[in-house]
DNA sequence: AAGGTGACCGGCC
DNA sequence: TGGCCGGCCACCT
C-alpha cells in the first residue's frame, strides 16, 4: 500500500476488467475513463504488463480504428482473434466488424 | 538525470 | 479508410 507507484497500471485493469463478455473498448476511451486521455499510449503500456494478470481481458481492449493491434502481443498470433469470436465477436482482417456496435464505453468507478 | 520507447490518438491530405 | 506527423505521458535503462 505504500509504495503505490504502479497505481496507474492498477487503474487501467480495474478498467479493463470491468469489461463485459462480447464487449470490446479502445485504448482511448480507456484513458479517458481514467482522467488521462492523452495517455492512451500509457494503457497500452499498463496492457503489456496485463499479461501478468489473469483477470485482464486484453483482447478485449483494441485501438480506436478496431484493430487488435495489440494481437501481437499475446501468446499466439490469432489467440486474441479466437478469444474475441469465441465471444461472439466478428473479426475480419485483424480488424473488429461492427465495431461501433460492440464498442463498450468504460465508467469511471470509485 | 537524460534519453528512448511504446498494444495510441487526432489532425491533415 | 489509409498513410504521415506531432504530441503527450509514464515507464525503463
């Protein structure tokens, strides 16, 4: 409790876990939600730490455009595809069909 | 302490 | 939508 130097990667996955099932957000509205829009580029980095959680729905977290760009990232190639179809949710191209409509607006929570 | 990096975003053409 | 550039903020070496 201190040393609560990494409290903003904490913050990002309580965001993130607060995802919904077939629901997916941007790293933007992520960061948004927190206070810090500009910082977008940080969830992505508190993201890449995500993997050491296990409650971090990381494939649910695509860019604004709705590409799993950080697919790369996960421990395959199209796991993060296969985990947003098996949701329910339709890729095409690395990219999010519908984007808009699957498109899940994170609430700031205290 | 300073510089480099990054799973981004917004604007412009 | 796609490509390019600048900004912005925190983390890492």
């Amino acid at each position: 409790m201190a040393t609560d130097n990494n409290n903003f990667f904490e913050r990002v996955y309580d965001v993130a876990r607060q995802i919904p099932y077939g629901k997916v957000t941007s790293y933007g509205a992520i960061a948004k939600a927190l206070g810090a829009a500009r910082s977008a580029r940080m969830v992505g980095w508190a993201m890449n730490a995500s993997h050491l959680k296990e409650d971090i729905p990381a494939h649910r977290v695509v860019n604004r455009k709705g590409v799993l760009t950080g697919k790369h990232h996960f421990d395959g190639t199209n796991l993060m595809q296969q985990l947003l179809e098996s949701e329910g949710v339709k890729i095409k191209d690395n990219q999010i069909v519908d984007f808009d409509n699957h498109f899940w607006q994170p609430e700031v929570q205290s």
